[in-house]
C-alpha cells in the first residue's frame, strides 16, 4: 500500500486487526490505531517518524497513534504479526495512549529489569501477544470478548510498565498540522507517479521552497522524497508486472520511469530481484496454486 493515510478499517464495534507477514514492505504510512509489530522469525527494518530500528526474531515494536512509519523490503525472509487496534471501545481508560508517544518503540527480547524493578514489559506483553494468536486462531465461543480483554490487558502493560511521554495540545496542533500537509503532498506524488515529477513541482503543493520541503518530508517520513517517490512507482509496477500480457519496458514506463535501466536498477535495490525475476516468479507462485486446487 502507498496511501499516506490508511483509513480505518476496523469495524466500529470491535476495532481490531490481526495479520500474519512475510517479507513485509509498506511504504511510509499513518493511521489513528495503536499497532504492534512480534517478530517470527528474521530481522525487519522499521521507519519510525525519522529514525530507523532493526527488529530481530522474538522482537516487540510499538507505533503510537498519528506516527508516521514504514517497512523496509528485507535483504532475507521474515515473518512478522502485526496487531492494530482503535482506542474508540475504550473509552476514558485510553487517554493517556490516545496523547501519548512511546518513548521507547522498541522492546527487546533479551532485555531484563533493572535494579529492583519488577516490572517486565517484555515478557507480560509476550505472554498477551501469544494468548490474542491463540483466540484468533481458533476462534472459539466468545473469542471476540477475549480479545478484547486480553487487549485491556496490553493497554494496562502499556501504561503501568513503559514510558509515555503526552503530548502538549500545541504539539498536538503542530503535529496535526504537518500530517495534513503531507497528506496532501504524498496525494499528489500517489496521483502523479507516472508522469515526470521534479522535487520543485512537490514542494510547491506544499507550499515549501525546495530546500525546506526536503527537510519537511524527510524528518516527517524517514525517507527521502525520491526514495517514497520511488517506492510508490515500484509497488505499482509490482501490480502491472501481475498481467502477463504487458511487456516488461511497457510496465516501465507505465509506472513513471524513463528508461528500462532505472527501472531495472531500482526495482532490484527496493525488491533483491529484477523486474523479469518478479514476474516469472509470480507467474510460477500462481501456476502452483492452480496445480494445488486441481
């Protein structure tokens, strides 16, 4: 997906997602949830506002509300959970995790409390990560009233064992005020991929000269205006290259590149793999699948 606001799709009544990955990449994005990412198995890089963590095998990420993050195309396979939940159920208990930022994103497996501290985040949140894949696996009687629960549980963990730091209603404002500018700039770049998109003709939707908008856009995002810009049109040749009856230079060309080398080369930096490696590959996965319900 390249869409800088991911709407909510969570159902009103129970707003909760559960996802399995490999290989996850998702270009920077935002969303009103609360999202935690478990790692499985590999390691993941995950854009967080501006900085960049590694994730690891065992691994527990969180992203707060109204954060801008992403996921690097990983070097070698991964698998990861990914767990988004609304705050709307909740009611007053979710004011602090609605105004918060999480101080540290990150918990890892191997760190222990310290000194006399009896607090240990890790293995709390494990255990409730671990007990919200069960119920959501088996969907037993009544799995929707335990998940819910096991969700008071985390937010609970949240609060009580990590470090929040609340947000002031002016940094709020300013925080507010920058989503939506950017909103509107990545609406433009998501519209515009394909035809010749210079960094000037950007920065002017956002009402930047060109040397403010790149800092704007690259402490917002995390990444460089070229490298979203280049994202998006990789992704959306990802989709063309799915028709086996468009030609590999016409995809190019279709996805916003002006030349076949370019595409070659950045499609192999953002994907490991070449474009006509990508494609035989899919063509292969959707063959077996077929042979699979014969």
């Amino acid at each position: 997906m390249i869409a800088m606001h991911q709407k909510n799709q969570l159902e009103p009544d129970f707003p909760f997602c559960l996802e399995l990955h490999e290989n996850l990449q998702f270009a920077p994005h935002w969303h009103h949830e609360i999202e935690l990412v478990y790692m499985i198995d590999g390691h993941m890089q995950v854009g967080l506002n501006n900085k960049t963590y590694l994730l690891e095998p065992k691994d527990i990420f969180i992203i707060g509300r109204r954060n801008v993050h992403h996921f690097v195309s990983p070097a070698e396979p991964n698998k990861s959970v990914i767990i988004q939940f609304g705050l709307s159920s909740f009611g007053s208990f979710s004011s602090v995790l609605r105004e918060g930022q999480f101080v540290k994103p990150l918990i890892k497996s191997w760190e222990k409390p310290k000194g006399n501290n009896k607090n240990y985040a890790y293995k709390d949140m494990e255990e409730q990560i671990l007990s919200i894949l069960e119920e959501y696996r088996d969907k037993r009687e009544g799995y929707q009233m335990a998940l819910k629960a096991r969700l008071f549980d985390l937010m609970v963990i949240l609060v009580r064992q990590l470090p929040i730091e609340t947000f002031s209603s002016r940094e709020k404002n300013r925080q507010i005020s920058r989503l939506k500018r950017l909103d509107k700039v990545l609406a433009y770049i998501n519209s515009n991929y394909d035809k010749k998109l210079t960094l000037a003709d950007v920065a002017k939707v956002a009402h930047y000269s060109p040397y403010h908008f790149t800092r704007f856009f690259k402490d917002t995002t995390g990444v460089t205006f070229n490298e979203y810009l280049n994202a998006v049109r990789v992704i959306k040749a990802e989709e063309y290259l799915l028709d086996a009856d468009v030609p590999i230079t016409e995809v190019a060309f279709m996805s916003g590149f002006n030349s076949i080398q370019t595409f070659n080369r950045v499609f192999k930096k953002n994907n490991g793999c070449t474009p006509t490696e990508y494609k035989k590959k899919k063509e292969y996965e959707k063959e077996i699948a077929i042979f699979d319900k014969q």
